[in-house]
C-alpha cells in the first residue's frame, strides 16, 4: 500500500463531519473538557488507542491516548488543546456557534479554526495510517490539554509528568507554514502608590495622587514600543507592550493612594523575561521616571520557543507538505504564544507548531476555516506520520 493509496481513502466528508462533531461540544473554561475528553477517549479507543482522562481541575482533563505496533521504539506526539475561547456576544453570530455550519466551502463555528480543526485533521490521519494494511512500527501519542487559552495548565501537567516523545506537532493554525519558532507572553502589573485625603488639599508638585504618577508611566511605555518594534526576530517579527487594562482611585473627592496597570508584553525567542523587566524599569528611568514611585509585579510568563532548522521534524513535516501540495513548504514562527513552550523548553521534544486554517481566524466572531485547508492538513499529517514509521 502506497501513501498515495492511504490518502486516497480519506474522504472530505470525515475530516469534516469529525470537525461539525468537536465543534458542537462547548469546552469554554466555564464549560470545562470532560464531555470533549470523553468524545475523543471513545474514537481514539476505537481505533485501537489505550486512552487515560486524567482530571486537572474539577470537571477539566487532559486526554493521553497511546498507540503502539512493531519493535521501533520512536515515539511522536501529536498535541492539541480542547478548549475554546467564549463565543462573547451571542447577537454577533450569524449562526449558533456550537452548531456547525458549512457555507460557501468553509465551516463556520466556535473552534473550527483554534483548533477543533486541527483535532479532527490529527485523528482522521491517524486513522488512515492505522486502518491501511501497512505495518506500523513505532508508537504516537495524542495528547488533548485542558486550558490552552488561559495558562497552558494542561500542557504543564503533561511535561511534569515526564512525558516523552523523538518529535511532536502542535496543531494550532499556521496558515500552511511550518513554525519552528513562536513568541512568548509575558503579564505584569505596574502599580503607583499616593496618599489619601481631601481633594481639596491637594499640594501642587502632585506627589501624593497615584493616578498622576502613573500618568507619566503611560506615554513612557506607549513610546517604548517604538524601540521593541526595531528588534526584530527572523521568524516571528517584533515585540510588543500593551497596556490592556487599569484601575485606581476611589471617588471625586478623594486623592488616589493607588493606581494600576495591567500589561501584555510578547518576548521573542531567547528574551530572558528577567532581562526584559530590568529593560522596562531602565527606559522608564531614562523617561525621567523615579524607579521609587513605582512597583513591577509579574503575574504569568508563557516562554518563547524556539528548534533548530536542522531538526528532523522540521525535514519531515515540510517534505509532507511538499507531497500533498507539490508547492514547497515555507518555515516561519507563529507571533502566538502556544502550549509548544512545555514540549521544547521543559520536556526537551522538538516541537513544531502546524495546524489548519489561520490564526487571523481565531478568537474571531463567525469563526471559519476553509474546508479545503482542513482536507489538506489531513493528507499533510498523514503523509507525515506515514514517512516517520514507515
Ligand atoms: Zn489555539
């Protein structure tokens, strides 16, 4: 049996109705993972899997499913996260967002792009290459993670429980590119202190109102994007500052003791978050900003990524574009923070990001993926799976 015979037997309409199926199970953080866990533990089993659901937080699994055959002890894990993010305003829709729809060659729904997409493309290849007569010697494992959204608490718990694997593909949307590299997220608050009283005793150098103080931060940080913007990374472009939200004060007539803000800060690969902090507090210096007058608290870091071109899975997964495509494959980085981070920095997996559709189209209101991606990324898996355990 050829390759060209597996992916002759894949129909459009099984990557497809797997998709409406993911797609019409919600799996927010408030809806948790266990009814999507328990979906996948079901097909993956039937196809001859041995799964375990291992709850993370209450009604929030990972789903670990194995699958074994020859003497070849290589190991590959696919990854994928089960939860969306929520639908938001529900009026926005043109269609329910957990009832698949298919219109003008795309498939329209919460998570048909990131990644219940990407899930279905995986377990549809996966089966190709199990349900073909050739002989399978090696052994992959699915890993679907709770929490991708929020912390990658899903991912964490599966690197620290010493899971290991010779490669790996994060199938998050990457626009048919091959992602070698992704950025990291780093979250902190900046927090100015003043003392309260009487607004009308105020002193006119304004040191006691935090809001004033912060108000000096604000333009310091806005302009420190222009310098991040010039650092430039080969893959995945510039960084980036966001202040995202803030808070202070009481009432009018009362002087703010405290204000706060809150703020997205994305690192490229190698960027220590350490480092990037220490650059923070020194351009708000040079800004003419007392390092006294205010106090950095970092709250979460996702780590950046990053493999070497010369890894394995890298050859493998272009060579498998190349054969479904015949166009060549493009490598590049995904400006994205994904759970790729857990695999190459902690568990030491090189790890590549590739999945269907495009990130533009996720988190998106009407959220949509083309049915011809979808479709193609199974082949791509499948021609991949078939060349690393043929
Ligand atoms: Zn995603």
């Amino acid at each position: 049996v050829t390759l060209q015979d597996i992916i002759n037997l894949i129909k459009e309409d099984d990557v497809k109705d797997l998709t409406k199926k993911l797609v019409n199970i919600p799996s927010t953080y408030s809806d948790g993972e266990y009814e999507i866990c328990q979906f996948l533990y079901e097909e993956l089993n039937s196809l001859g899997f041995s799964s375990k659901i291992i709850e993370v937080q209450n009604n929030r699994p990972n789903l670990v499913s194995e699958f074994s055959g020859g003497s070849e002890d290589f190991t590959f894990m696919f990854n994928g996260h089960l939860d969306v993010v929520p639908p938001g305003n529900l009026d926005l829709w043109e269609h329910d967002p957990y009832d698949c729809f298919e219109m003008d060659s795309k498939l329209y729904g919460r998570g048909t792009t990131d990644m219940k997409g990407g899930l279905a493309a995986m377990i549809i290849a996966m089966k190709a290459l199990i349900s073909s007569n050739n002989e399978f010697n090696g052994t992959i494992i699915f890993t679907g993670v709770m929490d991708e959204e929020r912390t990658g608490l899903g991912a964490k718990t599966i690197v620290d429980s010493g899971i290991q694997a010779d490669a790996c593909v994060v199938g998050e949307p990457s626009n048919g590119k091959v992602c070698r590299a992704q950025k990291g997220t780093m979250w902190f608050d900046i927090n100015t202190k003043g003392i309260s009283k009487h607004a009308s005793q105020i002193t006119l150098d304004d040191s006691e109102n935090a809001i004033y103080k912060m108000s000096k931060i604000i333009p310091a940080l806005h302009e420190l994007n222009n310098t991040l913007f010039q650092k430039k990374h080969d893959l995945v472009g510039h960084s980036t500052i966001n202040i995202g939200k803030i808070y202070g004060g009481v009432q009018e007539n009362i002087v703010p003791d405290h204000c706060k803000i809150s703020i997205d800060l994305r690192l490229l690969p190698d960027d220590n978050p350490n480092q990037i902090i220490d650059d923070v507090v020194d351009h708000l210096k040079r800004s003419g900003i007392d390092s006294d007058d205010f106090e950095i608290n970092i709250k979460h870091v996702r780590e950046s990524a990053i493999i070497p071109e010369t890894e394995l899975i890298v050859s493998k997964t272009c060579e498998a574009i190349e054969f479904v495509k015949g166009t060549k494959s493009q490598i590049s980085g995904m400006h994205a923070t994904t759970d790729m981070s857990f695999f190459t920095n902690i568990a030491k997996i090189p790890t590549v990001i590739l999945g269907p559709g495009k990130i533009e189209d996720a988190h998106t209101v009407n959220e949509s993926i083309d049915i011809l991606e979808l479709y193609d990324m199974t082949k791509i898996y499948t021609a991949l799976l078939h060349s690393l355990f043929k």
